[in-house]
C-alpha cells in the first residue's frame, strides 16, 4: 500500500466512531515522519512509548495498556515496536495482538517500524485493522550495548540508556551505541542485532584493531579500563604509546623507568611491550614475546639467555643487555632466587649465566665454583669470572712478589680457596714451608719497616686480619680509582694474633689524624659475622663480602685524598688467615699439657712439652705452620690465624696517595731521534745486540718496570720522565705487548711492541 492510500485508510477508519485500534507499519523513517507531519494536527495527541519507560528499562506495558483503554480522543502511539522487537517475536506479536484486541472510547493508532513480517494474525477480525506502507525499506539499525567508557567518534549515534531507543524510530540509523547496564544475554530472542561493547577490552578492539592480536586475558577488567581512558582524543596505540613513552619503537628506553611506574603503569608497559615489541632490544624482546602476565615480565627477562650457549658470538653482548635491565629493574630477590634454581640444570655451564649484581647470584657462582671449579684451568676460570664476576677475577689476578715462591702459593692458594678444595700438590708445598719456614729469610718483620714511613699527612687504615691474598684485588680497585699505591711486603710476629701485632698502633698514636680501626675482616673470620659460619655452610660465601668491605675503605680513601682532607693513606694488617687451615678439617696428634688456642692454631707452651712436628717456636707459644689445629682448640668459624703458615704471617703495609688524570706513556726505540708516534714503535735485535727500550712517563713516578709475556724487567732512569729497560729474554722477531707498572701500580696495559732481526727488510714477508 503507498503512503497516500494509507493515509486515506486512516482517515477513514477515525471518520468512524466505535472502532478498536489501527497499526499502521512504515519501512523507512521518511514514511514515518510524514504520517507523523500530516496527523500532527488539531485535537490528535501523539505519545511516545519511551514515556512509560523507567531509567535503563523497557515500556512498563501495563502501564501503557490502561492509559490505551481510558482514551477517549485521537491517540497515536509511536516509538514502541523498537522496544517489543528487543524481546523477540512472539513477544512483539502479543503485545501487538492485545492493543488490536482493545476496546477504547476514542481512537488509537499504532506506527510500528518494520514489522510487516510479524503482523500476520489468524484472527480475521484483525485483517482489515492493519495497514501496510510498501515503500522501500531502510537498513535495519543494529544496536551495541556499551558503557559510557566508550571512546566515541563525532559521527557515532550514542543513544544514552535502552529507555531512549525511540529515538531509533525519529532517523534513519544502522547502529546505535546504547550506554547501557544491559547485555546482549539480557534479550536472548531479539529481533534486532546487537553486540556487547561493555568490556573495555572489546570497546579497544573496535577503537584499534591491534588490540585483538593480544589475548583478552592479558589484563582485567580494570586495567583495560584504564587503557581505554589513555584512548581520550587518541585513534590508535601508536599515539597513545607515543604519548606516555615518547615513541612505540623505542620502548627499550623506557625500561630503566619501570620501577617508578604504579601497577596500571607497569601493566599499560608491558602491554605496549607485547604490541610494539622491543626491536633494540633483544632480551627485553623475547621478554615480552614470552611473558603471559606482566607479573612474569622480570622471570622472562632472567630466563630469556638460557636457550643461547656461551660460545654464541651473540651471547655475552645479550648477557650485558640483561644484565643492565635486570639492574634497572631491580633484581627481585624472588625472581633471582627462582632463576638461581632454574640454571643448576646447565652443569658446570651455569656459571656463565650468572652475575655479580645479588648476593643470591654471587652465592650460586661459589656454589658452581664447589662443585665444577676443578675442571676449570685456572687461567679460564679467571676469564670466565672477568664476565661474570669481575671483583673476583681481580682477587684471582696475580701480584707480583718479589720471591717466586709468595707468587706460586698465593696464585695457587687463592685459587682453591675459591674452588673450596687442597690440592695434593699444594699441601706438599705447604708442609715443605712448614719446615723451612723461608718466611724468615726472605720477609722483613713488619716493625722494621713502620719505622721508616713518612707519617707526615697520612691516616691509618688499620685492616684487621688483612692478608696479602687479596693484593691483586687491591691494586685493581686502586686502578679504577686514580689511586697510587706502594705496597711493602713484610712478616707479622708469632702467634700471628692481633695482641701479638700492635706496634704500628703505637707508631702511629701522635699522627695528626685518628687511626680508623677496619675490624669487619676480622670480625667475618672470627665469628662468622652475617651468618657465613662453616659449620654452617661450607662454601667461602664470605669472601664476596671481604672484597666488597675492602672496596668500601678504598672509595673513602679516595674520597679524603680527593678532597684533601688528607694527604696519605696508610692500610697496615696486623695478620692475615687461613680458609685452607679450616677446610683441611684435622687435629694434630700431639697431645700437649696445654689446650689449643686461637681454633687451635697455637698453643702455650709447657716445661713438660716438646716441640711438636710442624710448629714453631713463637715465644710462649708453639705456633702450628701446616693445616692441623692443636688438640682442644675449638673449630673454626670461618677462617683462622695464630699459625705460621704464609697465608697467616705474610703481610702488607700499602702507603696511598690520589693521582688523578690519565697519565701519559710511550715506548720508544733507544736509537732513533725521532719517530712517528702513531706508528707502532720498533726496535731491531741481533746476536749481538739485545732487546733495549726508553719509555716516557708524563708524570714522574717511583720504581717504573715493565712486564712482557709474563715476565718482569725493570728500568733505570736516564732523564727527566725517561726510563731505559733492558730486555735479554726478547729475541724472537714479532710484536710483543708491554705493561708498564709503577710500585706495581698499572701505568698502561698492552703497549705494542714490534721487534725484529736487525739488517732484514722491515717490509720482508714473515717480518713484523
């Protein structure tokens, strides 16, 4: 039927009295509209069904259907079929039926909007009650229920709550964003379309769609929601990202930041990690790639080498990248517990795959260290530990000694220290010393040389219990800190026990500055201070805490000689201490009159004793010089002195002074003017004439000498910052790497040096 025949229908139907209601259906709203223009007229009244509806609800129908049967007028009721399709079919057509089945005193026409298909009634009586416009029909509108957290564009239609859906029946729409509390379950048998838009991880995905490539599960509800308000005049991720973190391809430079971020923060990170990934960073990536949760983040990041082997040309370059996110991050003492339990599957491999930057970790590299050390070489295990734990690699460097003995057992006796064994060959070594006791030759007592230091500026650093092993150690820090150091090496008294070694507290007592007594040292090896007793725990976790303590003090000396508080720094030990004499575990056989003191490295001495194997005379005491301990003495907590083995009476007494700036040096052949100092210097040899060099040091400094192949030679000053060295042992045309040491202080490392027959072609094949 047109749209004129119809109007004529209802004109003729409202000419009449005594008539039940008139549906008339429209399929497109401009239809509508003109029905509504041409009755909007004279007493008829039109009332829309959003009328009887409360807040967020549906018409209450009953409502409706009293005031239908009370009228007594011309009444067009509109907008209401919109509200009877949300509950389906069958519900449209009873409602439909009853206001056909009523009764009024006046008028009443129904518009329904596009309901041609449901108005077909077995009642015959409705046949001619029905008219139908058949002019073209609109798209139907389809509906998405969302929340007012919705993100919408200027041209979306947003209908505020179901209870305003007439206004799908006043334009022409094809969706509509209903905010609303209701859900799609919530009309199951709809005859409209509609899409749930409540959660803000769906509203995202209609915003951008690159939310979809990231599961749902991902975050909850409330962190979706507060993605979604970073959505604010924004279109994509991209420019949300771009705005918190600067740029979505740099998100690598955002990391070291993460620790100041709350909870919404860290997660809204961790999510832009798993849509834009990190590709400048390859630990952070696979980070993000792996991890499920963002709680999981900081798990991945500790696991995400484990799949590289060492040998990767990639791997250590990865292990640094990590290393310094992990840093960043924090290192939580639950993820580094877990990973150290994770990596023990890797064997003697595991060692690789830590790092010195927990307590944890440092811990787990003694434990490796326990159970695989010895299959490590000992020139290995100190290039691995440069990687992995570099303060350690420094303990283990060597320090040149004068006496070949000292460098082949304290090269050797911090080696099993760290490996928590005796080697066969070193107690052999040791009970050899135990009854040569060469010390006493070769060694200067400590008081001979206190006498001598000029005192005028300088501070005392008494360094309880503070042996010679850990000289390499030193002279590493001291190379990181400008720090200049000439180190004297000495024998304290027997027993070596501190009441026994206090003379330079007394040499020192008129110093214009207060001794500073370093008693943690000693503290750690006596009582096992910081629960690293070894009848607790056999592994020498304490020595990480040594090395940090003496690193402590050397910082602080820096810090006063810097500033100029003071001019000298002095560290005097009182004795050092044996972890050998402890792991070693035995009780001597002698029984003496009195008991062990000093976990039973000395005893008193008696008329009625002789003097035991193995001891030696210290005054009142028989002081033990190999690994046994006096019957009745207690064990030891961690380390142990009052013996005479080297470790316990070989001393250093180290004078510090504060050179800052680098200093300059070049080697230089003795026999040429003048040469181009950016080539590699050379130098001829022949039968007849040996290896010679003159090098230039930009500041002058005490005792220069140079070390070639692991060899030592030292100079003598010829002029002003000019040092000449003599080389017998350099023969072999090629080029050669210098170190040059000042009071064993490392001047400058790996200086090349180029030498060659004299009279042969410098340019001659197979010449350097």
């Amino acid at each position: 039927m047109s749209i004129d025949n119809a109007i004529k229908k209802i004109n003729s139907h409202l000419s009449k009295g005594n008539v039940q209601p008139l549906i008339v259906d429209v399929q497109n709203i401009e239809d509508l509209q003109a029905i509504k223009t041409h009755y909007n007229v004279g007493s008829s009244i039109f009332i829309s069904a959003n009328k009887y509806c409360s807040k967020d609800e549906l018409p209450q129908m009953d409502v409706l259907f009293n005031e239908l049967s009370e009228n007594t007028g011309t009444l067009f009721v509109t907008e209401l079929s919109i509200y009877l399709k949300l509950k389906g079919e069958q519900y449209l057509k009873d409602n439909l039926k009853s206001v056909l089945s009523m009764c009024p005193t006046g008028h009443i026409i129904l518009l329904t909007y596009q309901c041609k298909k449901y108005l077909s009634f077995n009642d015959p009586r409705f046949k001619n009650r029905i008219v139908v416009i058949d002019d073209s029909k609109d798209t139907k509108p389809s509906l998405i229920f969302t929340t007012d957290k919705f993100v919408f564009k200027k041209e979306d239609k947003i209908i505020y709550g179901i209870d305003h859906l007439a206004d799908l029946e006043k334009e022409t729409v094809e969706t509509a964003y209903v905010i609303t509390s209701k859900k799609r379950d919530y009309f199951p048998s709809s005859l409209i379309a509609i899409t749930n838009l409540n959660k803000a991880y769906d509203i995202l995905c209609t915003i951008d769609k690159t939310t979809s490539n990231i599961n749902e599960t991902l975050g909850t509800e409330n962190q979706w929601a507060y993605a979604l308000q970073q959505f604010a005049n924004k279109n994509s991720w991209a420019d949300v990202v771009n705005s918190l973190y600067g740029n979505y391809n740099t998100l690598d430079l955002v990391i070291q930041n993460y620790p100041t971020f709350d909870s919404d923060q860290q997660w809204l990170y961790f999510t832009a990690l798993k849509i834009f990934g990190a590709p400048n960073n390859w630990c952070l990536n696979k980070a993000a790639i792996s991890a499920e949760q963002k709680n999981d983040l900081i798990r991945q990041l500790y696991r995400s080498i484990l799949n590289l082997e060492p040998k990767n040309k990639r791997f250590m370059r990865y292990y640094k990248q990590r290393k310094q996110l992990l840093n960043w991050l924090g290192n939580p003492l639950d993820e580094v517990v877990d990973y150290c339990k994770v990596i023990l599957s890797k064997g003697k491999n595991a060692i690789y795959y830590l790092t010195d930057s927990t307590t944890k970790e440092k811990e787990q590299i003694f434990f490796i260290l326990d159970k695989y050390g010895y299959e490590f070489a000992k020139e290995d295990l100190i290039t691995i530990l440069q990687l992995i734990y570099s303060d350690l690699a420094a303990y283990l460097s060597a320090y040149h000694f004068k006496h070949d003995i000292f460098n082949q057992y304290f090269e050797l006796y911090k080696y099993q220290k760290i490996i928590n064994r005796i080697l066969p060959e070193f107690e052999t070594f040791v009970m050899d010393q135990a009854e040569k006791r060469e010390y006493n030759l070769l060694l200067p007592p400590r008081s001979s040389l206190i006498e001598k230091i000029n005192k005028v500026g300088a501070q005392l650093y008494f360094m309880d219990a503070m042996g010679v092993e850990y000289l390499g150690f030193i002279m590493t820090v001291c190379k990181e800190l400008n720090l200049m150091a000439k180190i004297s090496i000495c024998r304290s008294e027997l027993p070596s026990i501190t009441s026994k070694n206090k003379e330079f507290l007394e040499i020192f007592a008129d110093s214009e500055y207060p001794v500073i007594s370093v008693k943690d040292i000693d503290e750690i090896k006596h009582h096992g201070k910081d629960n690293y007793d070894y009848q607790q725990t056999k592994l020498p976790f304490h020595l990480s805490k040594e090395l940090d303590i003496i690193r402590e003090v050397l910082t602080k000396i820096k810090e006063k000689l810097a500033s100029g508080s003071i001019k000298k720094a002095i560290m005097i030990s009182d004795h050092g201490a044996s972890r050998l004499a402890v792991i070693h575990e035995t009780e001597g056989i002698w029984e003496m009159k009195e008991k062990g003191k000093h976990s039973g490295r000395c005893c008193l001495k008696s008329e009625v004793d002789e003097q035991p194997c193995y001891a030696t005379d210290a005054g009142d005491f028989w002081a033990l010089a190999n690994y046994d301990r006096f019957k009745g003495g207690r064990k030891a907590s961690v380390e142990v002195h009052g013996g005479a083995t080297l470790e316990e009476v070989t001393v250093p007494i180290i004078e510090l002074s504060y050179h800052p700036g680098e200093i300059e040096v070049l080697i230089m052949p003795v026999d040429v003017s003048t040469y181009d100092l950016n080539d590699v210097p050379e130098i001829t040899v022949s039968f007849r004439k040996k290896a010679v060099i003159k090098i230039y040091i930009s500041e002058m400094l005490p005792n220069i000498n140079i070390q070639i192949d692991g060899k030592y030679y030292d100079s003598k000053p010829i002029d002003s910052n000019y040092y000449m060295v003599d080389m017998p042992d350099i023969k072999r045309p090629r080029i050669y790497y210098v170190d040059v040491y000042s009071d064993d202080n490392a001047i400058k490392m790996k200086l090349p040096l180029k030498v060659r027959n004299e009279g042969m072609d410098s340019n001659n094949k197979g010449i350097l």
